[in-house]
C-alpha cells in the first residue's frame, strides 16, 4: 500500500461538531486511514459552540481574504496536531461560522457561508509547500471544491495534480433550502466555474456541482448507490449520476466500537457483550425505570433514536399507532426535529405513560448521548423503518448492543440487517420490503413472536451482536477509491480534458 497524503473536508467532524452520521464518518474515517500508514488533513469550520468544547490546541496556520461583490471576509487557519499523521485545521470566520453558537444549517445565508469556506479551502492550498494528493469532500458544504480546484488549476499548475472524491451522505440535501423550491429561472446546471455573484451564490447546487467535477463519487451504501439511479431516489440528479456511473461506487460506513460497545459504554448501568446477556436484562429494567415504565422482563422494549423526520418512517409509525397501543410492548423513543411527531409522542407519552416514553434533547449533546446509550442497551428491540436510508449508522450501533432492528429494506438498511429465519436461525433482525403501514406492522408483529421464545431470541441477540461493521474494511474501501480517483485524473491530466459540465 503505498502512503499518501489525504485531505477531508467536511462541515461537521465528531466530535467537536456534529448534527447526525456525517460528523461521525469523519471523525472515525481519518484516524483509521491514518492507522494504515496516510498522513491526513482533516478541515472544517470552526463553530461559534466549539469555543465551549474540549478541542484540541491549535496553532495559527495562515488567513486569507475572499471578496464577494466588494465584501472582503476574512479566514483564518489554526491546525491542531492530533497525532504524528493526523492534523485538523480550523477554518474561522466570525462572520460564517463564529456567530452560530446552537444550530449549524438551515440559515438564510448558507449558501454564502459555505461558498466563502469552499474558497478558503482553495486558498490554503495555495499557501502549503507540500499539497495533499487527494482531497476527500463531504456533502454538498464542500461540494464546489472540485469545480474551484478546476478553475483555479488554469493559472495554478501546482493544484492541477490534486484528484478529488466527492461523497454524498443524503442526496436531499443538496445546496440551501429544498433544491426541489428552485424558481425555474434560477435553476443551476453545474456548468462553468461556480458563480461569484451574490444572487447566483444564493441558487448554487453544491451537490450537483461536487458529482459533476469530482474524479470519482461515493456515497454511504452500495443499495443506496443503486438507487440514486433512479428518478425515484435520484433528487433530480439522477441524470446526472447516471452519465457517471463508471466513476459511482457506494461504502457502507463503519462505527467506532471503542465509541458505541456496550463493554464500556461509560453511560450504561451495566456493561455487557454476547456472552454476558444476563447484564443486558438488567439494563433494561434501569430503562424501564427510569422511563416511569412497567418493569417486566418478558414485556418486549421496542427503542428509537432518530431524527424526527417522515424519511426516518415517522408517518407510518404514525399510521399504526392505534394498533401499536394495542400490542403487548413498551416504547421509548429519543428524538428532535418535526414538531408534529415531537407533539404526537409527547401526547402519547401522556395518554399511555405505563407504555410510551419520549425523550427529547439536542443532538449532540452530552444528555442526547447518555440516553441514546441507555435506550440502545435497555431495549429488545430498535425501530427504524425509514422510507429511504443512504447508510444508516442507528441499526449498525442497535446490533452491537443486542437491539434487533426492524427496518425497510432500503439503502444500507438493507446492505446490513439480514432478515431473520426462526428455521434456520439465520439473520440479524426483521426486515419489511414494502413501505406501507401493514407491511411495518407485521413485522413488527414476527419480532414479538420470536421473543416470546427466549432461547430463539437469545440466539438472535447473539448472532446480532457478533456482526462487525467496523471502520477497518471501509477505510481499506475508501483508500482504493482514492487510488482510482488519482488514476484517472492523471489519465485525465495527461490527456488534456477539460472537465467541463
């Protein structure tokens, strides 16, 4: 395996900053490359809350100016060495990033936020004596970093021998705001340099921009890649994705088990693993009494720990709901996000307080990870029917603590929970083909029907437990793409192509 010099870009990197799965991807994904023998470059922004967080000490790294329309702002670099091999550098910005002491996204001005961060991306590199190799860009907040290296490389020929994968972890979330509410007239085809106007900053599809100029694409699961083929899960880019289909590969993400092991998860009552299920029962009851629960062992615990969005598969949990409270189980759910399913749950939690529990706090928080914790080792079983699931990292953490998951058969949901067969005792949860209410509920209703057998369950627990999706197989998978991604722009280099859209 031959070293090289790695950058990642990302908006989030856990766990200094993270709203979901991306922050987790690249706070594990550079140590295990590092772990292979890179050296990595890990930039993000640094964010007005961090300034409360234990982040590592850094050291001034350089600034730069970028002006839009006569405004100058101004960026400064601080890099923390981690380690021999792994460095983070702290993009600041008063303006973009220092302000936001809460909420990341979803802001008026993103995208002239992360259109001055992608440039100052480029505007470090120009300043470094010895340029990464590759440049790993995350999601659509380092999406026109492709598109600017492929500019600036015309009057910068020391850029030109930098390659680029661009990995997308949601295709939904593709610029400011719902690509899908774009006026018609404002509508961005990715073509030419990226924009420098302020109006047209405003419409620009970071996403569409990253998968049109990047060397090579991934994304979270090989289903996943699959679909984003098709007009039904291609977010209008599906065109696009499929021109470049040679360059599309998708990578099951890994979870960190010295993170998310319940043999010393520090927040759990008790610790465990497959061989010590009798500590797992006692988990369950401390959640069972700390949600105001009915303490019974053979009362089945159905958890969740999500994002409250109709994608996670709210509104058909919703749909089954009177049918739900009849069935013999509990329910404790920890979740932020749409106010009508935070509404309904805290209704339910009301109306059937011997039965539903509801949690709320920010994700991120130390309290959101205590609980996420508790709920994941307390609980029989993890519901997660989401309507579309590029990845997923809930059900890979549920099948380490011994909560099986009932999931949709999508995405990386269907790349890694394998439906389970009391005839042969095979598979690793249960699994549902169509996203419809009935379909959800019957499932829901086989995962009963197997607890009510302990030692088919016990074996299912333990057949659960003992899978392994850790970081070590997709690190190994990311360096292979970076190989291919350096292959063919040296081909494309040489060649003299242009690459323009």
């Amino acid at each position: 395996m031959k070293n090289r010099r790695i950058m990642v870009v990302s908006a989030e990197m856990a766990p200094y900053s993270k709203s979901g799965g991306l922050g987790d991807v690249v706070g594990a994904l550079p140590t295990h490359l590092v772990q292979q023998g890179h050296t990595v470059t890990v930039m993000i922004p640094f964010w007005g809350f961090m300034r409360h967080r234990d982040t590592p000490q850094s050291e001034e790294a350089g600034e730069a100016e970028i002006v839009v329309e006569k405004t100058p702002y101004k960026v400064r670099f601080r890099r923390a060495q981690v380690s021999d091999n792994l460095s983070i550098v702290f993009v600041h910005s008063e303006e973009c990033f220092g302000r936001y002491q809460v909420h990341m996204y979803a802001h008026n001005n993103d995208a002239l936020r992360f259109f001055i961060f992608n440039k100052a991306i480029i505007c470090f590199l120009q300043q470094q004596k010895e340029l990464p190799e590759i440049i790993n860009c995350h999601d659509w907040h380092a999406g026109l970093i492709p598109n600017f290296l492929h500019a600036a490389a015309k009057k910068d020929p020391a850029l030109a021998n930098i390659a680029t994968v661009f990995t997308f972890h949601n295709l939904p979330f593709q610029m400011q705001g719902n690509w899908w509410a774009v006026p018609g007239d404002k509508v961005d085809d990715g073509h030419g340099n990226p924009p420098r106007e302020l109006d047209r900053i405003r419409w620009t599809n970071f996403m569409r921009r990253g998968i049109a100029y990047a060397d090579i694409i991934n994304t979270v699961s090989e289903r996943y890649a699959q679909e984003v083929l098709t007009p039904e899960f291609g977010q209008g880019l599906d065109h696009l994705l499929t021109r470049r289909k040679k360059d599309l590969f998708g990578i099951i993400n890994g979870i960190d088990y010295t993170v998310f092991n319940p043999l010393f998860d520090k927040f759990l009552w008790h610790d465990y693993d497959w061989n010590r299920l009798d500590q797992k029962l006692l988990n369950k009851r401390k959640l069972q009494e700390l949600a105001g629960l009915e303490q019974n062992d053979n009362t089945p615990l159905l958890g969740m720990v999500h994002r409250m969005s109709e994608q996670k598969g709210f509104d058909l949990i919703e749909k089954i709901i009177p049918d739900l409270m009849e069935l013999d189980a509990q329910i404790v759910v920890l979740g932020t996000g749409d106010r009508d399913y935070i509404r309904m749950f805290e209704e339910l939690a009301k109306r059937y307080p011997k039965k539903v529990a509801f949690f709320t706090s920010p994700i991120g928080s130390l309290e959101n990870r205590e609980v996420s914790s508790r709920i994941y080792a307390g609980s029989d079983m993890f519901l997660m029917p989401s309507r579309y699931e590029p990845c997923g990292v809930s059900q890979l953490i549920s099948l380490r603590y011994g909560s099986i998951p009932i999931v949709h058969k999508t995405g990386g949901l269907s790349d890694t929970v394998i439906d389970f067969d009391p005839r042969t005792g095979r598979g690793t949860g249960f699994v549902f083909t169509h996203y419809r209410p009935e379909n959800l509920l019957m499932a829901l209703t086989r995962a009963l029907e197997n607890f009510k057998y302990p030692q088919v369950w016990e074996h299912l627990t333990w057949e659960a437990m003992r899978e392994s999706y850790s970081w070590v197989m997709p690190a190994q998978k990311y360096w292979e793409l970076y190989e291919l991604a350096i292959k063919r722009h040296a081909e494309r280099v040489s060649n003299g192509a242009t690459k323009d859209h």
